[in-house]
C-alpha cells in the first residue's frame, strides 16, 4: 500500500516535470507590466482613448468597453500580442498607429490594471514578439 502509494506519487511527479514548457511561459498573472508604466498609460489613454472609450474603460453606445466580462468575451484565448497589433494597427479610430510603440505598450499595461491583472518589476516589452506567447485568461 506504502509503496503503491509512493509509486503513484512519483508517477506524477514524472508527468509534471515530463510535462511541455507549459510552466516556464509568462502568463499574466505573473505581472507583466510595471505599476510606473501603467501611470504612463493612464495619460495617454485619457489623451488619445478616453473620448470614444470613457475615462473608466467602460466604452459608450459606440464604442466597445476595454473592461471586465465584455472585454474577456472577445478576447480570453487570444494572445495579447494579438490585442496590442489590434490597437496598434486600429487605434486611435481617427489616426491608427500615431502614437510611439512605447505609448502603445504603456496603454496596453493600463488596460491590464484596470482589468485586475497585478503588476510586476518591470514595463512591458515587444522586443522580440514575447507578447504573442502570452495567452490573455480571465485574472
Ligand atoms: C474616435 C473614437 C475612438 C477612439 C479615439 C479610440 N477608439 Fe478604440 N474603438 C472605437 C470603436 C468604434 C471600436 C469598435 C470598432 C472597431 O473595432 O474598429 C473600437 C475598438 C477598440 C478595441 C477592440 C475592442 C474589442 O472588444 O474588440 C480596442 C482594444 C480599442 N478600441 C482600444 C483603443 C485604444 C487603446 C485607444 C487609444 C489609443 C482607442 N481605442 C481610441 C473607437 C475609438
């Protein structure tokens, strides 16, 4: 019985650590943003997103909300590299890509506080596309 019981143990510490790189990829519950940068978005997004969006991200008769469960419904399963080429490419309505890849990078981390993600120790990067590895899920 011990040694079933231990077999059994071990079998799944081997699944575990057999398991694909699942365990190393950055999810955003491990603070992707900084809480400095986040400051940072909240401006630019009053600046150039509020208008359409509202100032609580909660959108208007025209325009879609950026928060909570509306916000998940269209983009829970997709990864956030996909929604930062979507504002990017999209966003401001009046003047797609106008703004620098950082401001876009500093509104993509507020949009991520404002819908409960934590921060961490350091800005969101692009560099080398990690944005498309990060599947975004509810927080
Ligand atoms: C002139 C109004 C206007 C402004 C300014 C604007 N948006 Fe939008 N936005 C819209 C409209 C309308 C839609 C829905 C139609 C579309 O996707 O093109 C939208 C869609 C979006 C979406 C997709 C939402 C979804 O659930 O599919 C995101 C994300 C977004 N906007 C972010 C931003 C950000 C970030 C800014 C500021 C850099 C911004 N928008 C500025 C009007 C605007």
């Amino acid at each position: 019985m011990r040694f079933r019981s231990a077999a059994t143990c071990l079998a799944v510490l081997t699944a575990v650590s057999t398991a694909p790189a699942a365990t190393t990829a950055a999810g955003l519950g491990d603070g992707l943003y900084s809480a400095e940068q986040a400051a940072r978005g909240a401006e630019a997004y009053r600046a150039t997103c509020s208008s359409c969006h509202a100032l609580d991200l909660r959108g208007n008769s025209n325009s879609p909300g950026l928060r909570g469960i509306g916000f998940l419904f269209v983009w829970e399963g997709r990864s956030l590299g996909e929604l930062y080429t979507s504002i990017r490419t999209t966003m401001p309505q009046e003047s797609p890509n106008s703004l620098t890849q950082g401001q876009y990078l500093d509104i993509l981390a507020y949009i991520l506080e404002q819908n409960g993600y934590p921060a961490g120790g350091a800005d969101l990067a692009n560099a080398s596309g990690e944005l498309d590895t990060v599947v975004i899920s509810a927080p």
